[in-house]
C-alpha cells in the first residue's frame, strides 16, 4: 500500500528551460552548483549554486553527438556523462573552472552493439562506473584507467527485471527527432555502501530491485531482489542510506514515490511530491541530494521535462524546470 505523505514537503523553481526541453540527469558539485542534461538537445547545462535568490540562469557547456543521459562524479569535480543514440561515455573535467571558460571534454568510450542505451550511472568503487543500458536491457561495468582518460566495458548483470517493453502502451519512446527506444528497462542505478547492494528500477517492469555486491571484485553476488513493485513510470532516484529509503521520480506520473530500502522494513510506501498534482513537478526524470551542511536526506534536486515526454491532464506542457524538494522531516 502507497498513501499520500505531501502536505509539509515544498518545492521550488531552481532553474526553467524552454519548452521542448528534456531533461534527463543531474548533479550536484561540492560548492553547491548542478550539472543538468538535456536529453532531447545532447547538451550539458551548469546552474550556479541556488544559495539566494532563485531562480538562477543557466549556462550551455557543451553539445554532444549523442543524446545526454546520465552523470556521474567519479572524483572531485570529474564527472562522466552518457549519451544515447550514438552510445559512448565523454569526461569533463571541472577543476579549477571557472563559469564562461572551456571545460577540457574527452570521449573515452563508445559502447558496442550501436543499440546499446546508456540511462542512469552511479560510482560502485574508485575507477569503476555502472551504467544501466535501458535498450539492451543490461547493467555495464565501466572499468577507468588510472588517469581516467580511457575506459573499458563488459556486461555487468542482466536480469529479466531489466528488459524493456516493445509492447508497452507507452511504447515506442520518442526521445528526439532521431532517436526512439521501447519502454526504457533498466533506468535509475545507485550503490548503497551501508547495505553493499546496488539499487535499480527497471521502468517497464514497474519495479525497484537490488543486488548484492562482492566488496573485492565489485560483481554482483546472487540473484537481484525484489523491494517494491507496481510503481507505475519509475524512473531515476536517490538514496537515503541514514534513513533507509529511496525517493523515486515516476517521470510521467508527476510524482516521487519513497521506498524502503530493505524488504519488509523501514517506513510503508509513500507519496512524497505530486500528489495532487502540481505545476511544480510536471515529468520529473532525476532526484540528487544537495551538498550544502544539512541537505541530505532533507533537501534535493529534481529535473522535470515538462510533460514533454507526456503532458499532464490539460495537455499543456510547461517548461522544463530544475526543481527543489526539501522535505520537512527527516526521512524516519
């Protein structure tokens, strides 16, 4: 059972985009700034730290071949990001960067087969990268070299759970003018360290699954385990490890859903965000803790599309937007 827990959490607008804007994953850096994709444009967005007056102006930093998917931080202020359509894995790194100035980028993979779908990604262990392929079906292990300029991949762990859907209503999935896919399988990875599990939801499936991982060889250990299912359109999320929960993004059902993290324990299912519905969170993709002293677990960021991908009930899409949750009470 899922009840509605919405009446002391807020959001608010951190950033708006134009319409027609997609976008897909975030992050925060350590003073506090965001990077965003743009799916549908291939582009890396930066948002100056939202620490007065929001909103605050986007700035483009870069236009990539493929479609922009998920970003991850593999050390202080180097981030990777994925591209879909032309599936490959580029490097930015931001030290000593300054807004305004050229960020040094460098493609250092390209995924096989073409069809391969680079969704969410998250860091299992120095130097080694996750990637849930949503088209394929599949998590990849990314292997860094040690300067991080060049990468390897191999299957990490495929599962029925992950498959997507070429049967789905919602199928097929127009991301861009180019570029269409069934209903995404795998979407959102994230490790927990407290529990060793990395966490999944597996879009078309509607479910939320973890995995045991070996601590030495980082390969997952046994069967993937099911937490919560019939969440319909899950998406990306976040992890609440002190708490023990997962706030979840259900990307065309305008809501963030929060789930325990171990089966059976923790707080029942509930609504954190979007119910009812608000013109505040019309397609959210993405949720990321914030970084400054007493966010996590209370504050976090949300990328919406707009309801580009669907338009909510009047059928009028709004910008797309980066949004603030920040949620009352600790997640207990």
């Amino acid at each position: 059972m899922t009840i509605s827990n919405t009446t002391n959490n807020s959001l608010a607008a951190v950033a708006n985009f134009p319409p027609n804007y997609f976008l897909e994953n975030i992050a925060v850096r350590t003073d506090g700034s965001i990077l965003v994709t743009a799916l549908n444009h291939s582009e890396l967005w930066y948002l100056p730290a939202p620490t007065s007056a929001i909103p605050v102006e986007p700035i483009l930093i870069a236009t990539l071949d493929g479609l922009t998917m998920g970003i991850v931080e593999a050390e202080p202020d180097i981030f990777y990001v994925g591209t879909l359509g032309d599936p490959a894995l580029y490097r930015f790194d931001f030290r000593g960067w300054t807004p305004g100035g050229a960020v040094p980028t460098r493609r250092v993979l390209t995924f096989a087969p073409d069809s391969a779908g680079p969704n969410g990604s998250c860091l299992l262990a120095p130097n080694v990268i996750v990637v849930a392929d949503c088209v394929e079906g599949l998590i990849w292990r990314v292997d860094l070299s040690d300067d991080g300029l060049s990468a390897t991949a191999k299957p990490w762990l495929q599962h029925a759970s992950m498959a997507p859907s070429y049967t789905d209503p919602f199928a097929p999935v127009v991301l861009s003018n180019t570029v269409q896919i069934p209903m995404p399988g795998v979407n959102g990875v994230r490790y927990a360290a407290s529990t060793g599990h990395l966490y999944y939801t597996g879009s078309a499936a509607e479910s939320f699954l973890r995995v045991a991982v070996d601590p030495r060889t980082y390969e997952p250990t046994g069967a993937p385990e099911l937490i919560a299912e019939g969440i319909h359109a899950v998406d990306d999320f976040c992890l609440d490890e002190r708490s023990g929960v997962a706030y979840i993004t259900t990307h065309i059902d305008n809501t963030i859903h929060r789930v325990p993290l171990q089966p059976g324990r923790g707080p029942e299912r509930a609504i954190v965000a979007g119910d009812p519905f608000t013109d505040s969170l019309v397609g959210p993709s993405s949720i990321v803790w914030g970084r400054a002293p007493g966010d996590y677990g209370r504050v976090a960021y949300v990328t919406t599309d707009g309801g580009h991908a669907k338009p909510p009930a009047d059928g009028i899409v709004r910008p797309a937007q980066v949004v603030r949750l920040a949620l009352a009470v600790p997640s207990a």
